[in-house]
C-alpha cells in the first residue's frame, strides 16, 4: 500500500510506462531481429517440451504447462511466412506473452536483450516491408547494422484471420 496521493501515485505509474515504452525484448528469426515491448513480455523460456495439439493452425506449435498454467506455444518462423527451423526445435527460446486473459509462447530461434531505444528514431513500416510481416508489426526502428521489427503483439496473435489470408 502506497502513502503517496493517488495524483502522484498516478504520475509515477504513467512516468514508468512512459520510460518503458522504448524498451524491447529482442528476439531473432532466421537472422532478423524483431522487438517486443518490454511490458508485454511475462517470461523468457528456454526449449520447452510441447504437447503437439491435433487439428491446431500449422503455426501452432502446441501448447505446454508454465507453473500450472496452460500456453499455446506458436512458432514464429511459420506466423512469419518463414520456413520452419531445420533440425527441429532444438536450440529453440520462447518469449511468453499474454493477450487477454491468455498466455502465449512465441518459440524463437534466439532471445536477444532489452534495448532501450529513442521514441525520435521509431518509423513506421516502410513500404518495403514484405507484407505478411507489415501485417504483425506496429513500425522499425533503424539500429546500426541492422532493422528492428516492432511486434504488435495483438495482431500477431490472429492466427484464424492469418489462414483466411
């Protein structure tokens, strides 16, 4: 229980949210560096066994058990239009997110750190962008020797509407 009023209560959750909107939790598929706001992330996972789920989206994995928790476990590379990872999922990280009142495992190739990046440098999706992955991303932000995708989290999870496309 907080002593401070609730007005500045407020202004120090809202300064909070505020410095973390520029932080992300990288991740790598197939050599692309993709970003997850920091906030949405609840776990990073190594390789997890995965109970397969019949008739499932290809892009689901399955699901597995996280502290008695039921997640569906989806495989990025195939959400992206990517071919699946050679050699099978081995060497394989999660991130864990939830949307709504449910978990997911996004099952990458690699989990990278939590950069910190400038609100001046977000872009949005260049036209170049392939569009399956223009479809998933809320903009990029131009590092050094590479891109970084921003995931929007919510649209990356339409798996239904992503088979009808």
């Amino acid at each position: 229980m907080s002593n401070l009023p609730a007005a500045v209560a407020g202004t120090a959750v809202a300064k909070a949210e505020n410095a973390a909107e520029g932080m992300f939790v990288t991740m790598f598929v197939a050599g692309q560096m993709f970003g997850i706001p920091v906030l949405q992330v609840q776990d990073v996972l190594g390789q997890q066994r995965i109970a397969h789920v019949p008739l499932a989206p290809t892009e689901v994995l399955g699901s597995l058990n996280l502290r008695g928790r039921i997640v569906t476990a989806l495989d990025a590379r195939l959400r992206l239009g990517l071919p699946a990872r050679e050699g099978g999922e081995e060497e394989s990280m999660s991130v864990v997110v939830e949307c709504g009142d449910e978990l997911y495992s996004i099952v990458v190739d690699k989990v990278g750190e939590v950069m910190s990046l400038p609100a001046a440098d977000y872009e949005r999706n260049p036209s170049t962008l392939d569009s399956r992955w223009a479809e998933v991303s809320d903009g990029i932000y131009r590092l050094k020797d590479t891109l970084l995708v921003v995931l929007d989290i919510a649209r990356f999870l339409r798996i239904e509407q992503a088979r009808a496309a």
